[in-house]
C-alpha cells in the first residue's frame, strides 16, 4: 500500500513552540520578547493590533552612512524577502538599521514562523557582508 499522509493541526503557546524548536526566549520590559538560537544575532518580538513584529538590531551605523550603503540595503531588500531593512529612529541619537517583519497573528502556522526566523538568519548574514565592506572603505 503506498504511503498516506494525515494533515493535522494544533495550537501551541509561542514561547512553549519556540522552546521546543531550540530558541532561547526571554521576556524584556514592554511586553517584548528576546528570542535568540546559537550564533545568531536575537530577535525581538512584539504583539500589537494583532500583528506579530519582528526586529534584529544591527546596530548604529551612522558614522560609515553613505547615500551608496543606503541603496545598497535598500537594492538587497528584494533578496532578503519576506524581512526588510529599515531604521529604527525611536532614539534620534542612536538611529538603529534594523531588519524587519511582521505577521498576522490569525493564522499564523508554525511553518510561517520558523520561515521568518530562517529569513532573517539569511538576511543578517547579507547585512553582515555589506556592512563589513562599508567599513573597509
């Protein structure tokens, strides 16, 4: 008999989820989740008007800012897909470039946000290219 396959579905709590998938999760003020795996830089995540958020700091980097870094990120954010890059200005003396993401939470599968974990990894590791040649120059 040829292999048959039984879609299921169930609910888990988040952090329950994520613990169980090997990210370390931590809960800061504000209701915002620190959420981290090995080697990899964290994500925080926020809950509001049913939205998830999703954020990595990548850090200050307005002492190597340039109009051609700038379209560099903004150029790499058509590979980095579903993330974004952006900036943070909620300390207009410490603007952050961040990568961002959000998602409903109506629906939201397990598969959807490992996905977003994973995109994020990727896109990190871009910024992390882009970003050391800029301060090589």
């Amino acid at each position: 008999m040829s292999e048959v396959l039984i879609k299921t579905q169930r609910e888990e709590e988040m952090i329950s989820f994520l613990s169980l998938h090997e990210f370390q999760v931590e809960e800061l003020e504000h209701e915002v989740l620190q959420v981290s795996r090995e080697g990899e830089l964290p994500v925080y995540l926020k809950v509001s008007e049913n939205k998830l958020y999703f954020e990595v700091d990548l850090g200050n980097v307005s002492e190597i800012a340039s109009a051609e870094l700038y379209f560099e990120l903004l150029d790499l954010n058509t590979e980095i897909l579903p993330v974004s890059f952006a900036i943070n200005n909620a300390n207009p003396e410490d603007p952050r470039l961040i990568l961002a993401e959000a998602r409903e939470l109506g629906d939201l599968s397990a598969d959807e946000l490992l996905a977003v974990f994973d995109a994020l990894e990727l896109a990190a590791d871009k910024a992390a290219d882009t970003l050391s040649k800029a301060l090589q120059s």
